[in-house]
C-alpha cells in the first residue's frame, strides 16, 4: 500500500492529507501534529481571548476524530516528527502522551510544518509572561495569563499585534503596543497606516511607533519593556514581530530552500527532493503582481497549497499559481485590507511606481449608514497595470479589495478599471464606486 | 466659439456635459433636460417612497444651479428638445416654463435622451390610478398617491417592481406582485429567484408568478389588474415591466440603430453621425462576456459612457469597452448581486455552459454573525471561462459579486478563480470563501 506522511496538522498538512485521500481511495494518509489540535484556526485566537469565541474548540474545523472516521485519515495529534530519513523513507516521531517514539516508512511526504514567531535572543518568548500566539495551546495560555493582568505590552503592530492589542483593550486592560517602524508596515504605506493609528488611538491603545523593543526587565516574570526610547511597566507580553518558516526538518533532509529562507516548491508543490512535497507557512511562492518568490504565510494560501500537494501526491495535476498578499484585518470599528503591492514594495522589486489616496463614500450620498472609506491605488506608469489597493473604512472594505484582487489577478490596467463594471445599489455603492473614482485619479498621474 | 449641446440632463447627460466643460475650458456647453431635475438618482425613488429617504431632493446630486454656477455649464431644465435638424445643425426645443421655442446651433451634439418604461397598449401609465418609476416626478406623484391606497398592484418583478414592492409593503400596504415568468428573469436563473421569492413570502407579499396581466378595469381610476387567471382589486398601480432606448429623436434625424433597437455607437460613443454622440439608456454596447450588443440600461454605465462621450467631444480620446450586467439588488433583507450572463443567457448565445449553485457561509463558522450566502456560477465547457455569477445572502453578497464582475472582466477561467487570492479574516470571509468553493465544484462539472 502507497502511504502518504504528512508532518504537520494545521491548515496545508489537514488540506494535502484530505485532498489526497479523496483523490486516491487506497492511498494510506498518515498526519502527524505535535499539538492537541488539527485543522484549526489560529486567526480566530484573539476572538476568543476577546470572548466572543466562547470555547477553543469553537476554533476547530475538523477533530482528529472526524479525519480518522469519516475521511479514513490516520491521524496523530500530540506526536512531534523528529528527524527523517529522506533515503529509507522514513520518520521518527514521538508520541508526546506515552513519551514514545517510533519509526514510520513513506512513499510520499508533505512538509506542512509551518510558521514559527520571530523571537529574537532578546525578546525571548519562554520568558515567564512573555507569549507568542500560534497554536490554540498558546491562545489559550495568554487567556488564562491576561486574566490577572493589566497592563499588556504588544510588541508587533502587524496583523496578529493589531488584533491581540484590540481583545486585551476589549477586555478593559491598559494595553501599550510597540512597532519600530508604523502600523502595518510590511503590508501598507503610511497613508493607510495612519487611519489605524487614529482608530487605535480612538479606543485608547497606546501605541508607540517608532520605537524599537531592546529587551525586558524581570523579577520572576516579565516586569518591564526596555526600549530605545524608555521604560515601561508591564504585568504580561505578547510578542507578535513576525513569522518565519519552520524548515528545521526540511534543511536536515538537504530539501532546497529559496531566497527567502522559505522551501523552494515548483507549481505542484514539489520540493527538490522526489516525492517530497510542502505545503503552507514553509514554503515560498510567487508574487502575481512582481513575479518574485515571497514569503507570505497566510491561511487561504496554505489551504489552497495543501490542497495542490495533496492531488498531486494522489495522482492528479494540480498547480499553484502564487499569490498576491491580499489580506483583512479589523481594528476596533476601521476594516483595513489590502492586496498586490504597497507603493514601497512597488519601487523596491524595480516598477517605476505612482500611488494615490482619495476619501469617498460606501453608499449613494443619500441612503442612511454610509461610511467614509479611503482608498490607495498603486500603478505601474509604463504598463499603466494596477500594481496594489489598500482600503480603509467601516463598511465596503472587504468586498472592494477583493475586487482589487481579481483585477490584479487579470492584470488589469488602471484604465480597464475606470470602465469595470461594479455594481450599484444604494445600499451599496455609490453610482460613481471609490474604485472607479480613484481609477480615474490615479490615470491621470501616469 | 465651439458649442456641445447635450440633450437629456440624467446620468450620462450631465456626465458628458461636465466631463467635456473639464476637458476643453472654452468649449461652450449647453444641456437641455425636460424635468426640474438634472443630475438626479432615480434608483433612490423606492427610498424615498419607503420614507428613508426624506426629501426628493436628496437624489439630486448636482443642481441646475451647481452646474452653472461652478461647472460653467448653461443648464436649461423644464427644456424639451422638440427636434434636430442635423444638417443645419440646430435643436429647437421647448421652454416648458415659459411655453416658448427655441432654436439651438450646435458644433457637436450628445444624445442621452435615455430610456422610457414599457407601456404596452392595453396597461396604459396614463390612465388614472396607474405609474411608471423613472423621474424624481414620478416619485412624487407615486409618493403621494399611495399615501391614500390600501392594496397595491405592482407589475413586473425585476429591480424596480421589486424595490417598490418592499417600499410600499414598509408603509404596510397590501401588495400584489404580478410576474409573467419568474422573478428577475431577464438576470438570474430560477435558482436565484427562489430565494427572492422566499424573502417577498417572509414579508408578505403576494407574488403572482407566471401569471400574465391582461389589462385594467376603471371606474374613474384603476379598480381591478386582469390577469389570464383572476381579476384583483387594488387601489393603485405601478407598472414596472422594463425599459426601452428613448429613440425618438436619434430617429427622427437618421442616427442607425443597432440590433437591440438602441443607438449604435462605436467605442468612443459616436453614432453614425458625424459630431453626434450617445450615452445612456439610449444606447447599446458590447456583453463582454458573449460579445454581442445589448442593452442594458444601469446608471453607472450610463455615467460612464457620458464621461467617454465628453472627453472625446472635447478633444480627448477615450473608449468605452462595454458592460458586464453586474447589478445589485436588495428585497427586504435579502441582498441580490448578478454579474455575467446567467446560465439561460450564456446558452441563448451558444456556449456549452453549466452551472452549480452551493451554500456557504459569509464569516468564519465560528464569529458571530455570519450568514448563509447561495453562490450560483456560470461556466464554459469547452474554455473552462467564467461565464457569471449571482449570489444572494444577507450580508457578504455585493463585494464577491464585484470581485467576480473584476474575474470576468479579466476574462479568468475557473481553475483561476479556484486559486484566486481573495482575503480572509474571521469578521469578513471564512478561509475557504464561497467563490473559491463554488469554483472547485464547478470545476469538476466541466
């Protein structure tokens, strides 16, 4: 019997395992996990923390359970895959509930390991107090610390520092947040990350920009955040600076890494290796809009790879394109999304770039419950293609990015999207969309 | 001096007027309009019938007076043009205030003369008791004579018979809604329009489907609607079964027009007339999807169209490309969002099409609030293209439809939209969003 291994039970590991096995009936699928849980949703954590998710398990898609009976997957959870043997085809995991560990051959393996927090020398996470917010154990962890606390130190004004900084402020705790840089930095320009600053600064978070966390004063627990600029007191810590892929396993079996320090995977998700496949915040894929392999460690796309993986392991032919980094959050009341490209990342991969902002309205003028939404457009002024959109807003936010996405995924120019045919209703848009309006701006600055 | 006269001061009228006054400062530029209003929305009227919108002014973007004033633009409303002379190149009209006629040279002429509802024989709009929607006028007129009416007979169930439907039924008026077919016919499928059909039975109104009204039966003013099966009693009438190009003057002075019985136009609005331009629901242009012309009569095309008209009069060059149907709609709380061709549509124009409807969820399973949307998709066999798209839901529906109307647009093919890089966050989409699921069954279809 053919038998596929897959190291890692989240998002892309569960995808590959339950596509294989749908694709090949006979295939034997075997997922190993190192946590309690499979398939689940890290993002919904600060919901929880926040309590409108009442149990973690609300935060679970599928049981191991489910997979093992219903879908035929023989699945591991609290076993931790060790070391491989890439020429024996094998792995060595451990079984963390019996301390046990055995040995199991592979005809196929997916490498769904994932993303782990940065954590730098200094900014240790095993600290006491100090929490990095990854699986749900973590999640729930920081809910049982946050408990006691009151004032929470968020290091990370990204999308997970942004979120976690809104439950502990939603849960009436003092919360001081930390970026080097602005909000959002990696994602968006300034002109998009000021409205959250303004929203942040709405609901009381404390943000300091610009300031770079040096390290942290103990006594027993965390005690103090030290910065470049100060000293602040705090009772617990969410570290929440980044991600980088978990390529521990891969590196040990000579699988090929990519510039970006991500695993190198073709369009059916291949690794260098035979018969190795990977899936998830461990791989790399290609930028739609620059072409450039990138590390963007998203849900969606760690589905969708896993998916790729898995028919391809079964014996299908799938691809996987890429991605274009499109991406929401909520901040309080301000929706934020984003896709493609900000105008930084625009002119760093080499496009001679243009941007422009402009503030319009989620409905026609006259239909009550209308938002003000600002919207940024980014376009190339050789090809004039659309290149990148960030919006922000109450309301209309969401839908309008994924409209940005499509576009950016036809490679759309900025002209083709003064014509695009959205549509209108009062209660929905204008007659005259925000898209359409700053199309129209943008086309004049080419 | 060169001088644009614009007759008809709707959507694209006064888009044109303003867009070529912009372009071109010493162009002269002259709009006549029939009504008081210019500039006005007529999407709103259902709005202001229902009482949420207060003051019928309150649709009117710009004023008559705005637009002298600001735009520099000789606006004459209660203005109607009476003819063309199109070698002497002049329009005479007539000042509906004064009761006196004018005559008008003109250099270059655009004709948004737009649409005019269906009134077949037998349901005259002019006898007593009975209205059509399409100026603020008849918004009025409709606004205070159901003040007085108990039951109301609405005929024709697409957007507008719809939208009136639910504004009477919120100033709690018995309503009657009569349908030869089935609801919204002319844009969704069957599958679609059951879920409206649901929502209009929830609110109570009585939804006479596949039932064909003959005539009326008066006593002074409307007492009964006739239809092929019963004979009802209503109070009031409003005869909402379409709209057709408003010709009559492009006729009149030989402008060819096209299949659909509108005005033909190439890309950049010009009829087959030297210097004479059209724009609006006068109009037909290209379905990019089938390619064909048609004829559909929205604002935000109308709107465009205008703009493309103003700029090229004025000196510029712009094409308008053509239209994707893309239109929302909302019943009660049902949201209604359709863009492409429908699968009836797309197989009327001869492709090989299928389609699959599924349920999904607006969020995250596990954030509050989510709603179920029904996801309906349209494709070709043979090129695996995206054909269309409708939705409905109570929440979630506009921007997927959009995001879809900017896949077609793209001209993007199923196994696109399988990969397509849509955003993800609990409040907004659950991680595997509708349309990247809809695409993967129908995916397996084709």
């Amino acid at each position: 019997m053919t038998r596929l291994v897959v190291v890692g039970g989240s998002a892309a590991g569960m995808s590959a395992a339950a596509k294989a096995k749908r694709v090949n009936k006979k295939l034997e699928v075997v997922a190993f996990e190192r946590s309690r849980y499979v398939s689940y949703a890290p993002c919904g954590i600060p919901y929880y923390v926040e309590g409108l998710v009442k149990k973690l398990d609300d935060l679970v898609y599928y049981t191991a359970e489910y997979f093992r009976k219903e879908r035929g997957i023989d699945v591991r959870s609290r076993h931790e895959v060790l070391d491989i043997d890439a020429n024996a085809k094998k792995v060595v995991a451990k079984d963390l509930n019996k301390d046990e560990v055995l040995e199991m051959r592979y005809d196929y393996l997916v490498l769904a390991t994932g993303g782990k927090p940065l954590t730098p020398e200094t900014l240790s996470a095993k600290a006491d107090g100090v929490y990095t917010v990854r699986t749900l154990e973590d999640g729930e962890r920081i809910n049982v610390a946050c408990e006691r606390a009151r004032t929470i130190g968020v290091i990370g004004g990204g999308y997970i520092g942004l979120e976690m900084a809104e439950a502990f402020r939603l849960r009436n705790k003092r919360v001081l947040l930390f970026q080097r840089s602005f909000l959002m930095s990696r994602a968006v320009d300034l002109e998009i990350s000021k409205d959250i600053e303004d929203e942040l600064s709405k609901h009381d978070v404390t943000a300091h920009l610009g300031e770079a966390v040096k390290g942290f004063r103990f006594r027993g627990k965390v005690m103090h955040i030290t910065t470049d600029k100060g000293e602040y007191p705090v009772d617990m810590v969410v570290l929440a600076i980044g991600v980088k892929p978990n390529v521990d396993l891969a590196g040990k079996i000579g699988v090929e890494l990519g510039v970006t320090g991500a695993i190198k995977v073709n369009e059916r998700m291949r690794t260098s290796l035979e018969n190795v496949y990977a899936a998830g915040d461990n791989v790399e894929t290609a930028h739609l809009v620059s072409g450039n392999p990138t590390y963007l460690p998203f849900a969606p796309a760690a589905n969708k790879m896993g998916r790729v993986a898995g028919d391809n392991v079964a014996g299908g032919s799938s691809v996987f394109k890429g991605v274009l980094g499109t991406a929401f959050t909520k901040v309080f009341n301000l929706h934020v999304g984003r896709t493609g490209l900000s105008l930084r990342q625009a002119r760093e991969v080499g496009f001679d770039a243009v941007a422009m902002d402009m503030k319009h309205i989620s409905r026609s003028h006259y239909y009550p419950g209308g938002e003000q939404i600002h919207v940024r457009l980014v376009a190339d002024k050789e090809s004039h293609r659309l290149l990148g959109g960030a919006i922000t807003g109450k309301e209309g936010v969401a839908g309008r990015v994924n409209a940005l996405a499509s576009a950016l995924w036809g490679r759309l120019t900025v002209e083709d999207l003064t014509q695009l045919d959205l549509g209108y209703q009062p209660v929905f848009a204008p007659v005259w969309d925000g898209l359409i309006v700053a199309a129209n701006i943008i086309k004049r600055r080419l």
